[in-house]
C-alpha cells in the first residue's frame, strides 16, 4: 500500500496548497476514484430524429467567432478509501481517523488530484449522504474503516 502514497492530493480552499492524503490524515489510503475522467452528457443540445431517419439538431451556444460550443452536465466521482493502523506513522484510533477524513472531505468543497490522471484536478463538493461502507473496530492493530464518499465535480480543471 505503500504505492498509494504521492498518488492523491486534496486541498480546501483555491489558492491552497495539495497534499499528500496520506500525510493529511494518518492511516488513510485512497483505494480508487471512479469517475474522475469521465465527461457529462450535453445538456445544451436538442435533437430530433424522424421517421425516414433523418435528424434535425440545434447547439444553443455559440462563442465570439459563432462556433457551436457544447456544454456538458458536471459528473460525480466516488473516492473508496481505507483508515488502517498498518498504513499509519504514529499509533492511531481508527474511528478518529475515519471520522477526520470524512470531515475533511464532506464539511466543505476540496479540489481532488490525481498523479494516476496526469495530475488531472476536479473541484468537488460532497452532496449525498455518507455511510460507511465497513467498520471493524476494537480488533488492535487489525481495525480498519472502509467507505466510499460521493463528490459532485463542481468543475474539472485539467
């Protein structure tokens, strides 16, 4: 797991500073983010398909030089994530731990980057609920949380 360090950054504010999940909270490791590269549907596109298969559109926006642009919806990534004492520096709480990352990450907006997508950056903002996905406490050095929390991509900034 040691590989999942400098991997994943989280910042936030705007002009902060990244850092390294696991220096941010000890014992945390992003398993994965789903979603991260994915783009929306357009939503300023309208379409209209006939019987004899022809198709009528309109793209309702156009830049300076009157070029169609096409905006898409914003998407959602899920970041899965484990708090274990083996990935941790200093003896840990789990429960602590599991709870500092989730507040980190739920209380208010943070950019998400990914050295895994080309340094790719998504601005996110929890909207749903959050439940962890597995809690095994008071087991000592064995403890571990596992959860997967859902971010709305408020923008993408490549």
């Amino acid at each position: 797991m040691d590989g999942l360090k400098n991997k994943y950054f989280v910042k936030n504010t705007a002009n902060g500073t990244f850092t390294d999940v696991t220096t941010l909270v000890d014992g945390v490791r992003i398993l994965q983010i789903d979603g991260m590269a994915a783009k929306g549907k357009a939503i300023n596109v309208y379409n209209e398909q006939w019987q004899d298969g022809s198709e009528d559109f309109l793209i309702t926006m156009m830049d300076d030089g009157d070029t169609p642009v096409i905006i898409r919806e914003n998407m959602d990534v899920k970041v899965t994530f484990i708090v274990k004492q083996k990935y941790a520096t200093n003896t840990i709480d789990v429960l602590t731990q599991h709870n500092s990352f989730v507040n980190y990450m739920t209380n208010t907006d943070v950019w998400i980057k990914s050295a895994y997508m080309g340094n790719m950056v998504a601005h996110c903002v929890c909207l749903d609920n959050y439940e962890p996905t597995l809690l095994k406490l008071h087991r000592g050095t064995e403890s571990f949380a596992m959860g997967t929390i859902s971010m709305h991509c408020l923008e993408n900034i490549n």
